[in-house]
C-alpha cells in the first residue's frame, strides 16, 4: 500500500517521546529546560508525522500494535486527511510550549507556588494532553481513539483544575463531566457497534474503511445517533455548548490556545473521518439537521460573542461559533466541504491559538487584565501582541493572506453546492450561513478595535516578553505560510477524497 | 516567456516587496524608497504589457500554474482592457507613492504605511488582470484589507484625524468619524456583501463549470442560457453585483467612503478615488459583455428563451442605472454644502461612480454595449487622473491651511503653483472643454440619452450642473471667505508639486489629443468585450450642447457666489436651514446604519443576558442544585432504621400487588 516502508513508526516516536520526556523530566533540574525539552521532543514527531504524510504516496498505515478479539486492531493512519491536522496538533502545540513557559512562571510567582515542581508537572501533563490529541486523530480504531481522547480529558482537566481561574475546581469538574458525557455516548455506540461488528475497527489494516453494510439498520442508526451526539457535545454545538465559555475561560491561557481550537475541533473531524463513511445512509439523512444546528451554532456563538466582555470568555464564544463552520461544512457532505473543514480546522488553530496567546499576553502585561472595557488602544502598549492578533482575526474571518480565506472559499463552496438546489431549506442554510460570517466579522473586528485601537488607556509602550511575541510571530507567519501551502494541497486533498470515494464504491 | 517575467514583476512582485518592507527596520526612508522602486518596477512592466498588447494584439490569458482539482488558477488576463487597467494603477500608486513619502514623513506607522500600501498595489492589480474568479476575488478581499488598514492608520483617534464635525449628531447618531470606527465601517460594508458576491461566483461555477472569465466570456450565450433555463439569472446577477456596488460605494452602501476619509490624504487618493473604488467598476464592465452579448447571441439561436433571459438583463441594468443616478445624484447635492476639503472630494468621488455604474446600466439598452463600456472605461481613467490630483493637492492645503475645513483655510490662491495646477484638475471634474473630463463625460451622457430612460437621465443630466458648481466652490470658497490669514503660504518641494502637477498635465493633454484618439481608445478597449463596434459615436449633438450649457451655468453661478460676490451664498443657506442640514447629514441615511449596528448589538446582548444565562443557570446550577437538593430529601427517610426498612418493603409489596390484580 505505502511507499514508505518503515513499521511502527508512529508508534515508535511516540513511546519515545513520552518515555524521554519523562526520563528528562527526573534528569533536568532547571525549568526553563524542561520547557526546552518539551519544545524539542515534539520535533520528533513532526518529523515523522511529514514522513509519513507526504513521503508514502499519501496513505501511511503503521502496523499494527495492538490486537485482541473484540476489540479489534490497534493502528495509526497517516494520510492526506490525519496527517495535516496532526502536524496541526503537534505544531501549535509546540509553539505555544514555548509560550507557556513565561506565562506560567508568572501564574506560580503570582499565587506563590513552588515553580521547579509546578512547572515540571506542568509541562508533563502539557505533553501528554497534546500528544493524546495527535494519537486520537490517528488512530484507525473506536477503542483505541476513545483512550487517546479520555487520556486528553484527564490531562486537561487536571491542567485546568490545578492551573486554571477563578472557581478552578468547580470549572475543571464542569468540564469533566460534560465532555465525559459526550465521550461515553460514543463509547456506548462504539460498542454497540463492535458488538454486531466484531471488532471496533475503523480502518482495516490497508487503511480502509471496513465494509459495514450488513450492520441492521435500527442498531446502525442507534449507533450513529449516540456517536453524532457525543462527537457535538465535544464540538460545543448549540445546547452542548455551556461547559465551554467556561472551561476555555478559566483554563489558563497556553491550555486555552490549545482546547479551543485543537481538542473541540476533533469532534467534527470525527464525524467526517469516521461517521461519514461507516454510516453513509444515516449521515444523508442526519446532513440537513446537522447543517441547520451548524448554522444556528455559528450564530448564536457570534451573537453571544458580540456582547462577551471578558476577553477570553469572548474568545470561546467565538469558538463556538467557529465550531458551527465546522459543522455546517461537514454536513455539506461533498468533497469541497471536507476540505473546507479540514481547511477551517487548520485555520481555526492557528488564529484561535494567536487570538488566545494574545489574550494571554495581555493578561500577562497588564496584571490579570481581561476585562475588554478597560482596554483601548493596546496597540500603543503592546504592538506586537496587537499586530499579532490582527493577523489572527484575519485568519479566522477568512482574510487573505491567511489560510482562512481558502477555508472560507471552501466552505461557502461545499455549502452552497449542497444546499442551494434543495429549495427553501437550503436557501435559509445558506442565508443562515451568511448571517454567521457577517456576525463573525462584525464581532472581530468590532471587538479589535475596542481593544487594540482607539485612544490609550494605558501609559507608555511595555517592553513584550521576548518568548510570547516570538511565538505569537511564529504563528502568524505560519498562518500566512499556510496561505501558499493551502490550495496546492487541497487540490491533492480532492484527487485523494475522490479516490477514497472510487474504492467506497462511490457512495 | 518574456510575457510571463513581465506579468509576475508588475503584479506579483509588490507582494513581495510589502513582505520585505515588513521585515526592515524603519530607518528613515528606506521603507518607502523600496515601495516606490518596487512600484516604478511594476509601472515599467505594465507599460511593457500593454506595448506588447498594442504591437501584437492580444490572445488567451498568461498562466502561472493550475490546480485543476479545486478550478484555480493562477492565470492573467492578457487583453486591452486589463494592459489599461494595469498600467493605470501602477502609475498612479508610483506617483502617489512618491507624495507619500513626503506626506507620511516622521509619521510613527512609516513602514506599515508602505507595507500595506505596497500590498494594496499587488492586490489592485491582481483584480485588474485576473483570469480566474477566485483570484480575483482574492485581490478582491486583499484591497479590503489594506483599505481597512490604512483607513484606520491612525490607530489611536487623535482628535485632529476625525472626519466630520465633532459633537455633530442626528438622532442618536453621530455624524463624525474616528479612524478605528471608519476602518470598521469600510471593511463590514465592503467585507459583508463580498460574502454574497463569493456565493454568486459559486453558483456560477456550479452552473457552468468554469471560473475563467476568458472562459465565460466565449461561452457567453451558453451561460445565459444555462442560467436563465435554471430561472435564476437575475439571483445570480445580483450576486455577482452586489459585491461591487458595496465596493464602488453605490447607494445604499456609499456610507462606508465617507467615513473612510479619516485615512491619510494620499490612501484617499490612490484606494478611495483612483483605484479600490474603481474595482467594482472594473469587474462590472468586465461580465457586462458576457450578459449583453450572451442574451443576443441566445435570441439567434433559442429566440423564446433568449427573448425572456434579454428582457431580464435589461430589468436589471435597468436598477443598476438607476441606483448609479441615485448615486450621482445624492453625492452631488451632498457636495454642494459640504465644509471639509476631503469631504467634498469624496463625495464627488462617489457621485462620479455614479455616473460610471448608470453608464454600465446604460450599456445594455444600446446596440452597441461595447462601444458604452469603452465610454465608462474611458470615464474611469479620466476620473481616476484627475480626482487622485485633487485629493493630493488637498493633503497640501489641509497642511498648509492647518485645518480640514475649506472655510478655515486662508486664500489658497496665494499659492500659485498648487492652485494654478489644481485649476486644471477641478475644471476636468466640472466637465470644461478641452479637459479630458467634458470628452468622456460627455460620451456617457450621450449613452443616457439615446437609452430614451427619463428618470434616470435627468437625475444624472441635473447632476452635471452640481458637479460644475461643488467643484468650482471647492477652490473658489476662500476667494471669498478666507479664514485666517496673513501667513506665508509655503509650496511643497518641487518633486512633491510635480506629482498632482503631472496629473494637472496630464488631464489637460489628454483632453487636447481626445479627438484624435478617442475613437481609437474605444476601439481599443471595446476589442477586449467580444464585439467592436464599427459605429464610433451615436452622435448626440443636442446631448453635448445641454451638458455644455448645463456646465457654464455652473460655472457661472459659483463665480458670480464666490468670486463675483453676486450672491450671498451663506444668506441662501441660512434661509433655508433645513435643507442644509438634510445634505450635510448625508440624508440621514446613516442614521439608519449606526442603529442597524445598535440593534445587531442589542441583540447580542439579549441573547446572553436571558438565553445563554438562563441555559446555564439551568443546567449548570440549577440542575447540579436540584439533584443535591434531591438527594438530600431521599437520604432522610433512608436512614438505616429497620423497621423503617420493613415498612417499605410492606408498602412495596402492596403496590406491586395493587398493580398486578388491576393489571
């Protein structure tokens, strides 16, 4: 099948990766170097996760590791589709590693907790909370995707719970249980499944999809219902949406560049890589539903955001409405909606991330600040941080020259081919959807303005921590680079969709 | 190929060169010294576009590279049209970047000034050359982003960069604008409907399966026909319109330009006179050609459908001409009152797309529509010369007078050089013979005539007059009522005068040789919209006497006011308060938007105070609450006492007895 043949790949650079940062994490006396280290060990992996995208013909299958009666086989599938987003995860997560160290260094100083300790924990639990992400895009199985997802639910709320704001313990359990029941929804129909199935696979060992057609069509239809649900309740749809103001919140800030636009993304992510195929006959039927909750989701995020005057609380409004684009464009159900939502995701990472790290660097510059009406005219204390988020406002409003602009191209692409011939239904998605962009744009820039320009409120320019601006400029500049990058690897994204489609047997 | 070479220095390259101006440090000029060589660069190779375009005639577009798969491509038109349009913008921003860098001197945003104008330029030109839809409306979004940059350069509202007169309100609403309101401004009006226009591309793909414009221009009488079979010829029209209007600042949406004159005077001149504005022309005139030639080519070949998808197009350039009337007008009689300099520039901006867009919406009713776009193509660079002089002639007076108010300023006729040369520009604008103005303003009014459409035709005949008299007003007003006075007035350095002095020359000369190579103009241009028309003009003798006519009364009427001293224009005002007020409000018009925003605000804040809190205090409080509120009553009763225990289990046994006999 691939190219590229090199067995255990993945698995091999992830065990050693963990193993190392933890050896590391005993070894290392100073901090800064465990931030180091950590920066460091995640260029293992993007190396290999590029190997395995872009040197094995587009389709990387890692052998098997795992394999038991029932449950199925264990695997990791790198291809046009997992490998992108996974070098997504691992990039931020890389980025913003750097950025933490400052930040929480402060956080510890500010409430008076023994750094050395606080900040090697930290650093583990940062890791494996982002490494369990890039395993849970990967993996090939329910099982096995379920326990790189509860593996990121701990980790991040324990992150949370003993890093966070505010009423910390109280968020984190919030957290908790919220995205646990959506996980476990899942993992009830996971079971379901693999209880008529045989197994839990997802992909056989080629990397195909396993041929579920003579799954009965009540339990098939149970199944994709429990596991649609639990997927929208990590997305944050409209109605599962009230952990994440919170969470995303009170999280501190480097978690919060993370959970916001890599952890809730999965969910759509999800429902395209796995419920889409397995269940073609219930996703057509759900596509209408879903594609009228994404739209309701992106505006009432948008509306709620408009008003939000906490700066990260707005922030994850704004998630939620970046979600519903999500959504909507995996409800289009064809091949330009797919890109779009693998576009947006990349897309949504990089400008949240920004978004979110600028936030931080506000917090981080002006004691706690996060409070947008005390703000104004930012741009004259921290420039960088302001010319930063700018850019990041961009890239989620879809602005060249940032990726955002081809997810938005897509998108709108995917849902107007789908959509626009279904008569009145379609048309009020569409007009829905157009409402959604103009909420997101009104909201960003309106709110960009409020707090970037606009007369000073505050005395002279801040010198900016070295660490934060030099991440946040990381970012954007890949946020720009992934301009040029995006169309030519949508138009492979498209012949390989088309292909999966062909062997599918065009369904 | 040497073509290609040519193509990417002139519109690639100041992308390029904006990403390098963004990493210099911002030692004095250096930043603006590379924008204006990046700008004389791509100047020299759109010249040598457009010879190679004059010398060899022009065929199918220049591609850099295709992506089949998702129907982009990164191709170039090659035809006359766009080797004009190219050569335009850049020697225009190349000149305006030359005032700039004396204009923006000592300015703290130096280098992000000419980033982002560099990258506007780049922007500019990918829309006047670009094949492929997406790629244009990538330029597309590019230029409303450096617009929305550079409108709010001055990021920190000092007072002295407001537009409009502080403490003005109507209503609620306030008639003045700090820079960071109107960048938002500009970019929701422009950004918002451009998601529509995106739609409408779409749709277009979806139908004919091409995002080419050479593509869709040679099936022209395919894709109307596919469009008006499927019954959604005018949707999609509107979509494709919509975008542009909103660009081109067209009633309703012409709010957003004037606010946008709180940016630097020379931005106002290159993106909100000469240039950005102009893309909404650009791009209309550009599918024009393939609605009017395509509903003709139909009624050959299927004369029923054909007929209705005719009837259709004419309803809707129909509209078009009359919002570009509307336009015309409204602006106009708003400049007649207006106080400040840039105000009424923009104004006469606004109402001179007008004209433009009526002439687009005129074109379908000729028989010739080619030879009417070739007038509003010629009317577009006649405008964009002269008006970009005048905004750059105003960024002298406002320094030198110190004040954006035209009434505040000394008699700027003690400045000879500038106003001698800013004569010449303002007296193209009023439509003077032999100025390059009257000749293509002219062309255009003779198309409103011949289409035989009274209401719009003498909105826009009636216009004529106001033009010539605002604009005249604009220079003369401190003949008559100088403000303080006494001071030297110095004149810029020579290089900076010979800037606007250059445009001066040129709309001048341009008028002189216009009998000579009009026709060839429209020739030329009309080759690139499918029929070239072998009849030059339609020969309106009586529409040329009634715009003269309508022209020296103008004239005539703002010298006997400001310069005669015949009339007391202010006494007329003060009569007649009411109507002053109702035109310097911009017809109130935005009142209507500032509480759309307030609504959309209102709402957002409704929506979080009673739905969004009333579902969390519902599931995450109250639930949580109720279920230890429960728990607590339940636990009472089960409090480990046997006989207790006992007497539920009884009590159990009966019901479920009950239950089972009345089963």
């Amino acid at each position: 099948m691939s190219v590229l043949y090199l067995p255990h790949l993945m698995l091999t650079t992830l065990s050693i990766s963990i193993l190392a940062l933890i050896a590391l994490n005993i070894v290392l006396k100073r901090p800064r170097h465990m931030c180091t280290a950590t920066a460091a060990l995640f260029l293992p992996l993007i190396a290999s996760t590029l190997l395995a995208t872009f040197y094995s013909g587009g389709k990387f299958t890692d052998g098997v590791y795992l394999s038991a009666k029932y449950l199925g086989d264990f695997n990791f599938l790198v291809d046009y589709v997992s490998g992108p987003i996974a070098l997504t995860i691992l990039g931020v997560s890389m980025v913003i590693s750097i950025y933490a160290y400052p930040y929480m260094e402060r956080k510890f100083e500010e409430e008076g907790e023994q750094i050395s300790s606080n900040m090697k924990l930290f650093y583990v639990l940062y890791y494996i909370f982002s490494i369990s992400m890039y395993g849970s895009v990967i993996s090939t199985n329910f099982a096995e995707f379920y326990l790189f997802l509860e593996v990121g639910l701990i980790s991040s709320f324990i992150l949370i719970n003993n890093y966070g704001y505010g009423d910390r313990r109280k968020i984190a359990l919030l957290y908790f249980v919220w995205t646990h029941i959506g996980a476990v929804l899942f993992l009830v129909g996971a079971l379901a499944f693999g209880y008529y199935e045989g197994s839990l696979n997802v992909f056989g060992s080629g990397g195909n999809i396993v041929y579920t057609g003579e799954l009965m069509q009540s339990v098939a239809k149970a199944v994709f219902a429990l596991m649609l649900v639990g997927m929208l309740v990590k997305a944050a749809a409209l109605g599962f949406h009230l952990w994440l103001p919170y969470a995303h919140a009170e999280a501190p800030t480097p978690i919060s560049a993370l959970l916001s636009p890599l952890l809730i993304g999965i969910g759509p992510y999800v429902i395209f890589r796995f419920l889409y195929p397995l269940f073609p006959a219930q996703f057509g039927d759900a596509r209408l539903l879903l594609a009228v909750w994404g739209a309701l989701t992106i505006v009432y995020g948008g509306l709620n955001a408009l008003f939000e005057k906490d700066f990260k609380r707005f922030l994850a409004y704004s998630s939620i409405s970046q979600m519903g684009y999500l959504i909507i464009s995996v409800a289009a159900g064809n091949i330009y909606g797919f890109i779009g939502l693998i576009l947006h995701y990349i897309a949504h990472a990089f400008g949240k991330a920004i978004l979110f790290a600028s936030a931080g660097s506000v917090i981080y510059h002006e004691n706690g600040l996060r409070d947008m009406r005390q703000m104004g005219g930012m741009l004259k204390t921290l420039p960088m941080t302001g010319n930063t988020a700018l850019l990041g406002f961009f890239t989620i409003t879809g602005m060249p020259p940032t990726i955002g602009f081809w997810s938005e191209l897509f998108i709108v692409r995917g849902v107007v081919e789908a959509f626009y011939g279904m008569g009145a239904e379609g048309l009020a998605i569409i007009a829905l959807l157009f409402i959604g962009f103009s909420l997101s744009i009104s909201y960003s820039f309106y709110r960009y303005k409020e707090v970037f320009q606009g007369p000073p409120k505050f005395g002279a320019r801040k010198k900016e921590d070295p660490f934060i601006i030099g991440s946040l400029i990381t970012l954007a500049i890949l946020a720009i680079a992934l301009f040029i990058v995006a169309p030519v690897y949508a138009n492979y994204l498209t012949g390989y969709l088309n292909s999966l489609k062909a062997l599918a047997g065009g369904a | 190929m040497a073509l290609n070479a040519y193509y990417f220095l002139a519109i690639i390259q100041p992308f390029i060169a904006s990403a390098i101006i963004a990493l210099l440090p911002s030692k004095r000029k250096l930043p603006g010294l590379v924008s204006v060589a990046s700008l004389f660069i791509s100047t020299v190779s759109s010249g040598l576009v457009l010879y190679f375009i004059l010398e060899k005639g022009f065929s199918g577009p220049i591609s850099f590279g295709d992506l089949p798969s998702i129907g982009f491509s990164l191709s170039f038109l090659y035809d006359s049209y766009t080797g004009i349009m190219m050569e335009l913008v850049s020697f225009l921003s190349l000149i305006i970047g030359i005032y700039s860098l004396y204009y923006m001197d000592g300015d703290e945003g130096f280098t992000r000034y000419f980033m982002y104008f560099t990258f506007f330029v780049g922007s500019m030109m990918l829309v006047v050359s670009a094949d492929n839809l997406i790629l244009l409306f990538l330029g597309w979004e590019g230029t409303g982003l450096a617009s929305y940059a550079l409108i709010g350069h001055w990021r920190h509202d000092e007072k002295e960069r407001m537009i409009g007169e502080e403490g003005r309100y109507v209503a609620n609403t306030p008639m003045f604008s700090f820079p960071s309101m109107s960048g938002l401004r500009a970019l929701l009006f422009t950004r918002i409907p451009d998601v529509l226009m995106l739609v409408g591309i779409i749709v277009l793909y979806i139908m004919t399966g091409t995002f080419s414009l050479s593509v869709l221009l040679k099936s022209s009488s395919n894709v109307v026909g596919i469009l008006a079979r499927a019954g959604i010829l005018v949707p999609v029209m509107s979509l494709l319109s919509i975008g542009a209007l909103a660009k081109s600042a067209q009633f309703p949406f012409h709010e957003w330009l004037v606010t946008a004159m709180t940016g630097p005077t020379p931005v106002s001149a290159l993106i909100h006179a000469a240039t950005m504005v102009k893309a909404g022309v650009y791009y209309m005139v550009r599918i024009t050609p393939i609605f009017a030639y395509g509903a003709k080519e139909l009624m050959v070949t299927d004369p029923i459908l054909g007929q209705t998808a005719f009837s259709q197009i004419q309803e809707f350039y129909y509209v078009l001409m009359i919002i570009g009337a509307i336009t015309a007008f409204a602006l106009a009689t708003m400049a007649l009152v207006a106080r400040e300099a840039k105000l009424i520039l923009a104004y006469s901006t606004g109402s001179q797309l007008g004209f433009m867009f009526a002439g687009i919406g005129a074109s379908i009713f000729s028989s010739h529509p080619s030879l009417v776009l070739s007038f509003v193509v010629a009317h577009l660079i006649a405008h964009a010369v002269f008006k970009a002089g005048l905004f750059l002639g105003a960024g002298i007076y406002i320094h030198v007078g110190e004040s954006r108010f035209i009434d505040e300023w000394p008699n700027i006729h003690r400045m000879r050089v500038t106003t001698s040369l800013n004569w010449l520009l303002t007296l193209s604008l009023a439509g003077l013979p032999p100025f390059i103005g009257f000749w293509t303003k002219d062309a255009l009014v003779e198309s409103y005539i011949a289409t035989g459409l009274l209401l719009p035709t003498s909105l826009l005949v009636v216009t004529i007059l106001f033009t010539a008299f605002y604009s005249t007003r604009y220079l003369l007003y401190t003949e008559r009522y100088p403000g303080k006075d006494g001071e030297l007035l110095h004149e810029p350095p020579a290089y900076v005068a010979s800037t606007y002095g250059l445009l001066a020359i040129l709309s001048i000369l341009l008028g002189i040789m216009w009998p000579l190579f009009g026709q060839k103009l429209s020739m030329f241009v009309s080759q690139s919209f499918i029929e070239v028309p072998h009849i030059l003009a339609e020969g309106e003798t009586t529409a040329v006497a009634v715009s003269l006519a309508l022209v020296l009364t103008g004239i005539a009427l703002s010298f006997s006011a400001y310069y005669l001293k015949l009339i007391d224009s202010k006494s007329i005002i003060s009569k007649l308060p009411s109507l002053n007020n109702f035109l310097r409000d911009r017809w109130w018009i935005n009142v209507f938007y500032y509480n759309i925003g307030l609504a959309f605000l209102r709402i957002g804040e409704v929506t979080y105070n009673s739905l969004e809190k009333g579902l969390d205090t519902a599931i995450n409080y109250a639930l949580p609450r109720g279920t230890s509120v429960f728990s607590k009553y339940i636990r009472k009763p089960l409090n480990g006492d046997t006989y207790n225990y006992m007497l539920y289990f009884l009590l159990s046994v009966v019901v479920m007895l009950l239950i089972l006999i009345f089963m």
